[in-house]
C-alpha cells in the first residue's frame, strides 16, 4: 500500500511538472484542469479549466485565455469584482500581485495548492486555496484574507471563488421553490450583463433557492453530453452566484456569500476565511457532473457516508401535537412488526409551564413534557429496544416561541431591531446565534438531552423559519452587519462540535423541509430532509432535483397517508413506497391506518428495501428519461462492481395511448451478462417486465438496444433489478 501510495503521487508530480517548469500554476485531478499563471506583470489569471491537460506540448491545442484569477475592485478592473474593500487609510482600490505557491498533499487522493497574493502597497493578504480531489474530479476552493494593515479594513465583497470562461452560448440551471415543493430545474441562456442566483433569508437560507448551479457551455445542458460545469457553495447562510456576460462575451462567475447588506469590518492581524465552492468539470454532460459529486459526498461531504442507514416510522402525521406514552407504545410495537429499525419522535415532547400542545408554545424550554410522558424519554428508548428498534429524537435548537420560560428569561437573546414590532413565523423567533451565550445555549440544549436521555441514535434537527427584522441586541451599532455571517459561523461550530462529541449518532438536517442543503450543514449530518411534501408525483420532481449535487445515502424520503396533507392527491401505495423506496425509506403512515392487504405488502417492500439498499444509496445514479421532458421518468443505481443495477420508472403524466417507451440503461459493463425481474409487485404473479424475465442479456444488449414495455396506468411504477450472471 505504501509503494502504491507513492507511485501515485509521482505520477501527480510528473503530470504537473512541465507546467509548472512554464510558470504555470496547474490544479489537477485525474481528469480535470485548472490552470493559473502569472503574468509578466505579476497578476495571477486563470487561462484555462476543462479536460485535463498532461504534458506542456497539449498546451498547443488548447486555446487559452486571460482571465482575472481573482478580481478586485478599484483600479482597471470595470466589472464585478471578487475582493471590493476599504483600507484604513480610507483607499477603495486594491491591487494583489503574486508572492508565492505551495503545495502539498494531505494523503494520495488530495492535493492542496495555495497560492498567496498581496497587496502591492498595503499589509492585506489574500490567499487562494485548492483542495484537489484526484478519484472524484471535485475542486474545492476558498480564500483567506489577512488584515496586516495597522487598523481595521472594510470587507464589502468576499468571493470564495472567480472562474472566467470563453464560448458561444451560455446555459445556465439554478434550483429554486418554496416549502413543500423544493429543488425544481429552470435553465435559461446568459446574454449580455448580469444574472444573480442569490438569497436573502439568513436562517433557513434555501427555502426559495438552493446553493447550487449548472453552466454549459455551447449548448443547452444535456445528460450524457456537452461541456458543463457543476458547483455549490458549503455555507449555511445567505449565498450568492453571480453571472456576468461582458461586451467580449466572456463569462465571469463569482460565487460565496451574499455581500448583501454583509459589510465586514475586519480587525488588525484577523483573518476572513471564506465558504469553499465545491466545483467540477464534465465534458460528458450532467451525469458525470452527479457521479462525481456523489462519490465525493459520500467519503468527504456527508457524515457516515460508508455506513448503513435505518428504515425509521416517524410519529408526525399520526398524531402530531397530540400524543402520550400509550399511544406511542402502539406505534412502536407496530412499528417493530413492521420490519422498521428505529422509531423517531417528532415534535410536541417537551415544555410543562407551556406544554407544547401545538406550535404556538413551549420552543425554548427542552424538558420532557410529564404529562404527556411521566417515565420520560428513558422509558420509549426502553420501549424501542425491547423490539429491537433504535431510537430518534427531534428537535429545533435555535428557534423559541414567545410563549416560553425561555423567552421570559431572555426576550433580548432573539433577533430583532430596536423600535420595530417582532414578527413570529411560525408563532416562533429566532435566537441570535452571533451571542456566545446564546451559541452556548444551543450547543448545551442538545448536548443535555443526549446526556440525559442515553440511548438516543438519531436527532432530527429542524429549522422552520428565515430572518426578518435582522437586529442583534448583542453586536455593537457598527457590526449589526455581522449578524448574518457571524450567525452562520456560531451555527456551523455548534454543528462541529456536537458531530465531534457524538460521531455515532445520526443526525437529520431539517429545515421545515430543504432549507438547509449544503455542504456546509452536511458533512456534521448523515441524512438530509428535502422536503415536508411527501406526496409522491412532487417527491419525483423534488429528488430528481436534488440528487444533481446531493449523495441518494443522506436522502430521507418517506411513505405517507393518501390523500396527502399537503397535495390533496391519492395515490397508490406502491407509487409512494417506489420513490420512498428510491431514497433513505422512512415512513410517516402508521400501521394502524392501513388494511391487512396495506400491511402485508409493506412489511414486504421494507424487506425488499433491505435487500437493495447497499445498491441504492451507494451506488452510481443514472438518469435515463426527465421527468421534465416525458410522460415517463427513469433512472437508475449501479453498484460498484456493476454487477447489480435497480431500475426505477415512473409514469408522471398519463395519456389515453400506452406509453410504450424503449429504455436504454447505463453504466452497466458492457461484457457481463445480466439476468432482470420486477421487484416491489403488487401481485407475484404478474410483471410489467415478464417478457424479460429469466432471460440472459449482455450489458451491451441492455444499453444500446434497451427494453421495451409499456406503462400506462394513473400513478403507475415499475422497479426492476438486474443481477449478473457469475
């Protein structure tokens, strides 16, 4: 292992040893290539990003540009600028030349280059940072800046990153929403000026856009062709993308966080250190651009992302608010006779001055509620285990409700201006996590009921509300623009030190669905909840969206009543434990709402779920048809050895014709030989796929002449798993 360790990082050096002997600056990966260099007036420019170039005489074929490696504001440079500041002396310009690289590797599969600037007349440094990731193709970059001036300096803009790019046309994909329908695609062509993807919310950040983009250039994005760039920023707090077209129709992209209303005053000897954009290059088209993220997710972006996950039955829409330990008992046993392996707790366990009975109190006060439950949270945890069940807990650290012991205590811990009446979403405000007192409180409420309560495996961490009326009480009068920052650095040390403390219990992020999807919040969390909508023709569209940056091993995704709560809309159980089953299973229908035939069959799609599960959340996704541009969407996980495939099909749009489509796989090796059934049927007797069944076929077969049948009933789905032939 050692001698391959090595062999691997001599190839690396060998790779990058002509470019560097040509005073170029090389980012590389296995496949990909950032190349940067310093001009013959000491600016570092980035001259080219895309397919990885090896050897200096490849250079030739490469038409590379001039592009500002990261731009400031104040001098020549007219347009939008990565660094825009103020010095102490009152000077609005800054202009960084090159001082030094250093590289260095952090084990075979990461490289870290940093590439550090200054200020060619006062004490500011800037340094670039780059994590290469040599399997996975993924780029990780952000900036540091050091303030080495004699008094404070003003931080206006901030950019984690500055990446140019020359072409014809540009397309770019930004996901957006609201609560219950998150994570939807609109792509539109970049034309002259300006397009900002962007939110404002602070808290809960994502819940109208999401941290992540598409560019491709040249033509419209495509699966499994073209030139596409993927990227997503890993902050918690508000973000911004911002694409600039310029008269040359070159493109400047200037991702990190939103300097909206952000000014930050930067001490003497203080350094500002910047989100990392997580970005990488396909020139195969989306496809790769989803691998790539999803195989990094799972070894660097997610917590536990090699381990298993459990089938949970949350208590939510079975009893909301209203519940007591009878009650809870019976969904635990039944949940155990079900097949599941952990029991969650929602909502409505805590506060007795003001019982949490609904949403309007008790958030703030974490006691156990003793009416509700007189033996306390030890006597379900012993429950859960007498039946073989994990565990979980929810709860919402940051939030509290007016109606509290807390609240009474401590009204000036909530965010709020002075003078302004307070606006509750929810019936609940925000506490003001730029307070170490306050930090201190959230870290402590979790950390106490873990410590009192042994034996909890999982929290769900929720988050249901964004920020107005944007006041600290606890900043002074010239760092209120701190809050948003500072707010998301305390919430982000919180997280890393109760993932720290707790390594092997199981964290969901929740924020009142998908308001907090990034790698930022991730890497201290296992599972991700994408949204309170569970109905599944949304969940199709939201997931779908989803899963373009974020690994299927964190995607909860639950089975829930018909007619859905949030829909309205009835649909077959079958098509609610399909795509459920697509994801991290959970479910939120109880037992006790279900028939005999309702049961049977659950209790053997959750033990169907258990059998392909390693293949499903560890597997490589390919999508086959969109739900966007077809009647019938597909796609499909590939396990590591490509000898197991799950195939899911969806009919998202009926019409009066059968929708007899051919289906061509992907990523199957061409050379095995696969054998395929329907699993998760309604009848065993019966198959969508019958003709296929206990048929030998090739992988070549399978994906370049593909399978035919039809589906064409409301709400209809077929699952399908291919096994090679040994």
């Amino acid at each position: 292992m050692q001698l391959q360790k090595y062999l691997l990082i001599a190839l690396f050096l060998v790779a990058s040893t002509s470019l560097l002997a040509a005073n170029y600056i090389p980012i590389t990966t296995d496949n990909t290539c950032l190349l940067l260099q310093v001009n013959d007036q000491n600016r570092l420019e980035q001259v080219y990003f895309g397919k990885k170039i090896k050897q200096l005489n490849e250079l030739e074929a490469v038409p590379l540009k001039s592009f500002s490696a990261y731009s400031t504001f104040g001098t020549t440079h007219v347009f939008e600028a990565a660094l825009r500041m103020t010095h102490a002396d009152g000077n609005t310009s800054t202009e960084l030349g090159y001082v030094s690289t250093k590289t260095d590797r952090k084990d075979t599969n990461i490289f870290h280059t940093v590439i550090s600037l200054k200020d060619e007349y006062y004490g500011l440094y800037v340094d670039l940072h780059y994590n290469a990731y040599q399997k996975e193709d993924i780029i990780e970059q952000w900036t540091e800046i050091r303030n080495g001036e004699n008094k404070p300096v003003i931080l206006n803009n901030f950019a984690s990153a500055d990446l140019s790019f020359y072409a014809k046309k540009y397309y770019v994909s930004q996901f957006y929403g609201d609560w219950s329908e998150e994570m939807n695609i609109a792509e539109q062509e970049l034309t002259s000026g300006i397009k900002i993807i962007d939110t404002k919310l602070g808290v809960r950040s994502n819940q109208y856009t999401h941290p992540c983009f598409l560019l491709s250039l040249g033509n419209p994005v495509e699966e499994s062709n073209g030139e596409v760039i993927g990227g997503t920023l890993a902050w918690p707090g508000n973000f911004q993308f911002c694409f600039e077209v310029d008269n040359d129709q070159k493109l400047r992209v200037l991702s990190g966080i939103n300097p909206y209303a952000s000014t930050y005053t930067l001490d003497k000897d203080k350094i500002f250190k910047t989100p990392a954009l997580l970005y990488t290059y396909s020139n195969e088209g989306t496809g790769k651009i989803t691998r790539n993220f999803h195989r990094w997710a799972r070894k660097y972006g997610i917590k536990n992302g090699d381990k298993e996950r459990s089938i949970l039955l949350n208590n939510w829409e079975a009893t909301y608010f209203d519940f007591d330990e009878p009650k809870l008992t019976q969904i635990i046993d039944d949940a155990s006779k079900m097949g599941f392996e952990l029991f969650l707790l929602d909502d409505g366990w805590f506060g007795n001055k003001y019982p949490r009975n609904g949403d309007t109190a008790g958030l703030g006060d974490w006691q156990t509620n003793t009416k509700k439950l007189p033996r306390g949270i030890p006597y379900l945890i012993e429950e859960c285990k007498k039946r073989g069940l994990k565990f979980g807990i929810w709860v919402e650290p940051e939030m509290v409700n007016p109606k509290s012991e807390l609240y009474e205590k401590h009204p000036d811990w909530v965010i709020a201006q002075p003078h302004r009446e307070r606006t509750p979403q929810r019936n609940q405000l925000i506490l003001d996590m730029s307070n170490p007192k306050v930090k201190e409180f959230v870290y402590n409420t979790i950390d106490e009921i873990l410590q009192k309560n042994p034996g909890i495996d999982y929290v769900k961490w929720d988050c249901n509300r964004f920020v107005q009326n944007s006041g600290s009480s606890y900043l002074p009068a010239d760092k209120q623009s701190h809050l948003w920052i500072d707010y998301s650095l305390a919430l982000l040390e919180v997280m890393d030190k109760v993932s720290a403390k707790y390594p092997d219990v199981t964290f969901m992020a929740c924020s009142g669905g998908g308001g907090r999807i990034d790698y930022g919040t991730m890497k201290h969390f296992d599972e991700y909840w994408i949204s309170d909508n569970n109905d599944p023709l949304q969940r199709i569209f939201t997931q779908w969206g989803a899963q373009y940056f974020f690994p299927t091993i964190g995607l909860a995704s639950h089975v829930s009543v018909s007619p859905n709560h949030i829909s309205g809309r009835s649909t077959p159980l079958k098509y609610r434990f399909d795509i459920a089953m697509a994801g991290k299973l959970g479910m939120d229908l109880q037992p006790v709402q279900m028939t005999d035939e309702e049961k049977i069959f659950s209790k053997n799609a959750i033990e169907t779920y258990k059998q392909i599960r390693k293949t499903v959340l560890h597997g490589d996704l390919y999508r086959i048809l969109s739900p966007y541009k077809n009647n019938r969407t597909v796609f499909m996980y590939v396990n590591e050895n490509k000898d197991e495939a799950i195939v899911f099909n969806f009919l998202v749009r009926k019409e009066l014709k059968s929708d007899k489509q051919t289906i061509y796989l992907k990523g199957l090796d061409p050379n095995k030989t696969y054998t395929l059934k329907e699993i998760n049927k309604v009848s065993p007797n019966w198959s969508r796929a019958a003709a296929y069944e206990n048929k030998p076929f090739s992988g070549d077969y399978l994906m370049t002449v593909g399978l035919t049948f039809p589906i064409y009933n409301e709400y209809e789905s077929v699952l399908l798993q291919l096994n090679s032939i040994k």
